[in-house]
C-alpha cells in the first residue's frame, strides 16, 4: 500500500511539473511583452519624447502602412521629436503574427462607420500574403493587392486604422509619461539606498577597532577591574 501511494503521488507530481511547464509556456509571451515595456521606459531621453514616441508608435502601427512603418517613424518622430526608438517598438504591434488581426478590425469598424459592404475574411488575408521582403516591395506589394479590390478596402482600412490609432494614443501618453517617471523614482530611490549602504560599510571599515590590553608579564596576576 506504501509503494502504491508513494508512486500514485510521483505521478501527481509529475502531472503538475508538466502543467505548470505548459502555463509557462503559453504566458512565456507576456513575459517578453512586459519586459519589451519596462525597456522602453527605460530609454535615455526625456520623459515627454517618450511619451511622445508611444502615442505616434501606435498611431503608425494602426494605419494600413505595412512595409514603411519604419520609415515612417523615421521621418515623423524627427519631425515631433519624439524618441525614435519607442515609436520602432511600437509599432511591431502589427508582426507578422497580428497583422491580419488588426488590419481586420481596422477594415470592419471603417466600413461599419461608412457604411460599405465587407468583403469575406479570407479574401481579406489574401491581401497580406506578400512574397517581398524588403520593406518598400512589400509596401507596393501590400498596395498592388489592396488596388485589385479598390478603395472600398483601403478607405475603411485608413479610417478605422486612424481612430483606432488615435484612440490608443490618447491615453498612452500620459500613461508612459506617469510610467516614465515612477520608473527614474524608483531607480533613484534604489541608487540612494545602495549609495546609504556603501557608505555605512565604509564607515564601518574605517572605524578602529578597540584597543586590546597587553598580556600581563609572566608571573604576574592580571589586573581587575
């Protein structure tokens, strides 16, 4: 019975390891999300071009400009200037895995805004199966397969991209402004406390150490206090 039990509960053991691997796994995205964000809080650039490099970043990457987003972040945040590299991160929102997802929205609240007949979502995909690599061939490539099937895709598209885009940036920006700023607080709370500790261990270091009597000469009692 003891050997029963004893392999019943390796097994449960064993179980939970490989369903906690799993959880892991399936959330091991969010943890590159998370850590992706704390580094752009972590830029070196003021706090308001930060901010300002998120709220374009998504305004950008909500827009059917897939192929010269980079571009496009180039030239706009020099323009505002907004940092460069929170308006790049941004606006890889929209890879390979979410393109289709968000282009899709973009076309349905467009065309429910302007009240346009949808085309199916499988018609939809084939506008982003783009054989170019680089990035203006696939731009022209992504404009060659919206111009098959006219403006009643690329004008809901831009639309709905825009304010879903806008809609985002509003809010990002004090946002990332509030999370720029806890973010310096706490490292220089954190740089103050390392400082208070260094300097107590030196402190300690050059203190002297107490003085310690001399052994009484042999045959002598020693002194008492």
């Amino acid at each position: 019975m003891r050997r029963r039990g004893g392999s019943r509960g390796r097994g449960l053991g064993r179980r939970l390891l490989q369903r906690l691997r799993i959880q892991s796994h399936r959330w091991r995205w969010l943890g590159a999300l998370l850590g992706g964000l704390k580094r752009v809080l972590q830029l070196e650039d003021t706090p308001e071009s930060i901010a300002r490099g998120v709220a374009l970043g998504l305004v950008i990457a909500f827009t059917p400009t897939v192929g010269i987003q980079m571009v496009l972040v180039l030239i706009i945040h020099t323009l505002a200037r907004a940092n460069r590299l929170a308006g790049i991160a941004m606006v890889w929102l929209t890879n390979p895995l979410t393109v289709v997802p968000v282009y899709w929205w973009d076309y349905v609240l467009g065309s429910w805004l302007l009240a346009r007949p949808r085309i199916p979502l499988e018609r939809f995909r084939e506008l982003f199966a783009l054989e170019q690599t680089g990035f203006f061939a696939q731009f022209f490539e992504f404009l060659r397969n919206v111009g098959e099937l006219g403006l009643d895709v690329l004008g809901p598209m831009a639309l709905g991209g825009l304010l879903t885009g806008l809609a985002l940036a509003l809010p990002a920006y004090p946002l990332t402004l509030w999370l720029v700023r806890q973010e310096r607080a706490a490292l220089e709370r954190l740089r103050r406390l390392r400082a208070a500790r260094r300097a107590r261990l030196g402190r300690r270091a050059r203190r002297p150490a107490c003085p310690v009597p001399p052994p009484p000469p042999v045959g002598e009692e020693p002194v008492r206090g």
